[in-house]
C-alpha cells in the first residue's frame, strides 16, 4: 500500500513538473502556499464592510488575526485582493507609530506584498487591512463569481457575492487558499440602509442603526473556507424553526425576501428530511453553535457555511429539472439538499487545494443519493446516481493540477457519485459504509485534507485495496470495459481492458436476487468463472453499482 501510494505521488509530481509551463507565476502565487503564506497561521477575520448600492462599489477593513507557527525570518507577507480593489492603508495593531512607519506594501497584480513586520509574537498578532473599490461583478453566478447587484421583484437591492471559483480575494484582502482556515471563525459587520437586512455567517451578535444606515454583525465560531464568508444584502424576513437534532435543538432560519414567507415555510418540508437524512448517513450537523440558515439569493446557490445560498425559486428539481433524468430528482428542492450537504463535504471537510474538489462535489453529489434512498429506497437512490451517467464527459481526470489554482472538471460531481456508488458496491455492507462516512467526518472534519488522505482512509477502513481504483477513475479519464463471453450456461469469460496495467476490481456477481460470487478482475487478464449465469444477470451487474462500459 504504502509503495503504491508513493508511486502514485511520484507519478503526479512528474506530470505535474510537465504541465509547469503553461501557469504562469500569477497562477503559482495564486494557487501556491508559498514564501509569503506558508509562515503564519490565520486564526480569525473581523470583517467590516459597507457597499455603495447607487456606484456599486464597496469599502471596508478586514482584521487578520495570526499566529506564528513557524520561525520566522523577516519574509513578507502575501496579501490577496484582486483588481480593481485595492488596500489603502495598513497597521498592524499594538505597535508603536515608529514601528508601524517601517511597514511597506507593493502590488504585484492581485497579490500585495507587506515588508517591514518586526517584532511579531507567536501568538495574537492582528494586522489592519483597509479597501475599497469596485469590485468585479459576476456575469454568471455562482459559477462566474463576484459581486452581484440586482433588485427584487419588489424593486428593493439585492446585493450578494458568490466567489468560490475566482476566491474571496475578489472582494476583501485575506489570504486566498484553501489550506488555511482561520481556527476560531470570522465575524462581519453588515452596514446597508435602514430598511434593508444585511445577513451573514453564523449568528447575529449585534444590530443597531445609526443615522439611517443599519450595523449587523454577525459571527460564526468554527472554521471556514474564505469563499464561504459572505454577506447578503435584501429586503429579507426570517421564517424560524426549531429541529430537533442528533446534538440537540438546531436553530434554523430561512431569510425569505419579503413576499415569499409561506413558501419559505413550506420549504422546511425538505429541510427536515434532508437533516434527517443526513445525520443517519454523515452525524451530526457539524454547526449547532452556528445554527442553519438558508438566504434567498439573486442567484442559483451556493454552499456557504451555514449561510447558505438558496435561488432555486422554490421549485422541485434543479429549476424544476432533474438532472438524473429518472424523475426522482423532481420530488425534492435540490438546491436545499444539494448545497446543505456541503456543510459535510466542502465546508467541515475541506480540501487544500481546489484541484481535490472530488472530495467536496463527489461526496455532495452522492449525498442527493443517499437524500433520495431515505425517502423513497434504496434502489431509487441508485437508480438516480446511475442516471447522472449521461451527464459525464471524461475530458479530462477528476484530479487537476496541484499548486495553481486550477479548476477541476464537472466530471468531479456525476463521475465522483459514481466512484463512491462503485466503492459501496464493493464494500457490500451498508452499515460498514455509513459507519466509515461518519468516521470521516470525525478524522477530516475542521482541518484541511488532500485526495490522497481521503483515499487511504477508505482503503485502510474497508480493508480493501481501492487504489487501483482511485489511479483510474480520479488521475485517468479513461473508462474500463468489461468483455463477457458467455461460453455456456455455466461458464463466462470476462476480461478488463482500456485501463492502468495495474487495475484491478472486485465484483460481486449476482447469481440470484440474494447470492452473490466475489471475484477479482485484473487489467487485460482473461478470466473462466464457473458460475450458472443468465444474461439478464449481467445486464443486471452492469447497470447497478458498477461504472464500466
């Protein structure tokens, strides 16, 4: 196991070495926790921010709390604040003027670089960071990310921000990847006008309006992903409820813009089930001491940390699809299910670099699954992961290129459910399976992890090798394909081809509606089973858990 784990890591570094050239040294500050990043440790952002609705610009100070993990050897700090945004003053709290007069910054791009920070203590050093600008706006969100300013159909402002792909840095400095989240959660304070609600992350703490502009501050107390730090400005009326929990009563709250109260309402229907559902398969909600919330949003959804994106317009299905196209994805709001199952996978287990997104959209994606096997069995919930097959492309490997920032394939959510429908398969013990989704939750959870750790967990839990496995299906965009012979009614050739040389897949054949056979095929390797097998048997294996064409 561990030769083949080192191989594979040799294996990505060459490739990886290969595909240098075509980033350039923007993409490597960006994705890279490199010399300006890699010495101190962020523990918490106070945010403050304040958009100018009428110019759509917005201003603001954002206070990075860190410490120093490492020694440290007068490097310089690497800020993120992509153009046009830009920091117009900097000091570091605590210290002297004539200290604070040593502290320099340059632009390089959207990376500032702070010189000049002396005297720094290992713990509890917070740096000031003022901005202001216009920032970029998205023209497709969430999916093209930045600021988005619209109105309601009301004709009051609407003004969110959804960043995941472009990072946070788009609108406020801070330091822009993934593998650092700060220990002990972030505040924000909201300013909008007084007949506006601005909502955040977490809880809201406190709440004033002073001279016609309105001061919500709000805080969430776990770590989280920076592009999950969002505000939501709006006419917004929370509709609350109370769930009773795996750790007890959840506070959750749904901020409908005004006019949409009962469907809000109605929409906890869902919202139960999938928290249900959800607990059973994964534990507990990771945020108790955050609380839920759902906030309609001027666009489609996104997963932010208990402040979730919701623009699904109250409809069944994506938009009213279903986009496994077997009808049981247009019997529950998939924005809800979807997005909520990211406060699992993508925002309690984080990834540190977004080419291992797998392990965030993979595991959500395969969540619906699971969503839709409580409400209606198990084999509906295969049937739907099964029926995203169509939506697969196999362009490129799920696994992108390390250390630059770079977006991985969609082939990360349909091919990822099906990876991980594959592996339970395989496995072929339901409660073993759940049981290692829960333990994940509890190795993974409030830290950062790769791909290759989420790989060996697995195989180390179910004691199977899953390696070969992972080599094709994650680094490969080639797809296996199974040959079967019938020879006579009690015997089939089978063979493997159009993979790794080094893959290999157990099968449970199934003999009968309750017997199976377990083999193990490997690569290019015919081989006999003496099995009484009809044809429809195998028309059978191949349409369920296996993903081989």
């Amino acid at each position: 196991m561990q030769h083949k784990k080192l191989l594979l890591l040799f294996t990505l570094l060459i490739a990886s070495l290969q595909n240098f050239a075509q980033y350039s040294h923007a993409d490597t500050l960006r994705g890279t926790n490199g010399m300006g990043r890699r010495w101190w440790n962020i523990t918490k952002y106070d945010i403050v921010v304040e958009p100018n609705i009428a110019e759509q610009t917005i201003s603001g100070t954002v206070t990075i709390t860190f410490n120093l993990p490492a020694d440290y050897n007068g490097q310089p700090m690497q800020i993120d604040l992509q153009e046009p945004m830009h920091i117009d003053k900097i000091r570091l709290k605590g210290f002297s003027e004539r200290e604070q007069s040593d502290i320099t910054m340059q632009r390089e791009g959207n990376v500032y670089w702070i010189n000049g920070l002396r005297n720094l203590n290992y713990i509890g050093n917070q740096i000031e960071l003022q901005f202001s600008g216009k920032p970029i706006i998205a023209k497709n969100a969430p999916w093209d990310g930045g600021l988005i300013w619209k109105t309601d159909e009301n004709d009051y402002a609407w003004v969110s921000v959804a960043c995941q792909q472009k990072g946070a840095s788009v609108w406020y400095p801070c330091k822009d990847i993934q593998s650092d989240e700060p220990d002990s959660g972030a505040s924000m304070t909201i300013i909008c006008p007084e007949a506006l609600q601005g909502i955040g992350n977490g809880r809201l703490v406190n709440s004033k309006i002073e001279k016609g502009k309105r001061y919500n501050t709000w805080a969430v107390k776990n770590p989280i992903n920076n592009y999950n730090l969002v505000f939501y400005i709006g006419k917004y009326l929370p509709i609350k409820k109370t769930y009773d929990g795996k750790n007890g009563k959840l506070d959750c709250t749904f901020w409908a813009i005004e006019g949409n109260e009962k469907k809000a309402d109605a929409a906890y229907d869902d919202i139960f089930k999938m928290l249900q559902a959800f607990e059973k398969w994964f534990g507990a909600y990771p945020w108790y001491t955050d609380g839920y919330q759902l906030v309609e949003s001027p666009h489609l959804g996104m997963e932010h940390q208990s402040a979730i994106a919701y623009g699904n317009k109250y409809k069944k299905g994506y938009l009213g699809r279903d986009l496994s196209g077997t009808g049981w994805g247009k019997k529950w709001d998939y924005i809800i299910v979807h997005e909520s199952g990211h406060e699992w996978w993508g925002n309690h287990i984080s990834t540190n670099d977004i080419a291992d997104m797998w392990v965030h959209e993979g595991f959500t994606t395969f969540s619906e699954a699971l969503f839709v096997e409580e409400q209606f069995g198990k084999s509906a919930g295969e049937d739907y992961t099964i029926g995203m097959r169509s939506n697969i492309m196999n362009n490129d490997p799920m696994i992108a290129d390390y250390g630059v920032n770079k977006e991985p394939p969609g082939d990360i959510y349909y091919k990822g459910a099906n990876l991980l429908l594959m592996i339970r398969t395989i496995i072929n013990n339901d409660d073993k399976f759940k049981a290692m989704l829960i333990q994940m939750q509890k190795t993974f959870g409030n830290r950062t992890c790769n791909s290759i750790e989420i790989e060996t967990f697995i195989c180390q839990y179910a004691g199977i090798n899953f390696m070969p496995l992972f080599q094709q299906y994650l680094y490969t965009n080639q797809i296996p394909v199974l040959h079967t012979t019938i020879k006579s009614e009690e015997s089939v050739t089978l063979q493997i081809t159009n993979c790794n040389d080094n893959f290999e897949i157990i099968y449970h054949v199934p003999i009968s509606d309750t017997e199976f056979k377990t083999i193990t095929l490997k690569a290019n390797q015919a081989q006999e089973v003496n099995i009484k097998l009809k044809k429809s048997r195998w028309e059978q294996l191949q349409k369920k858990g296996y993903y081989l064409f």
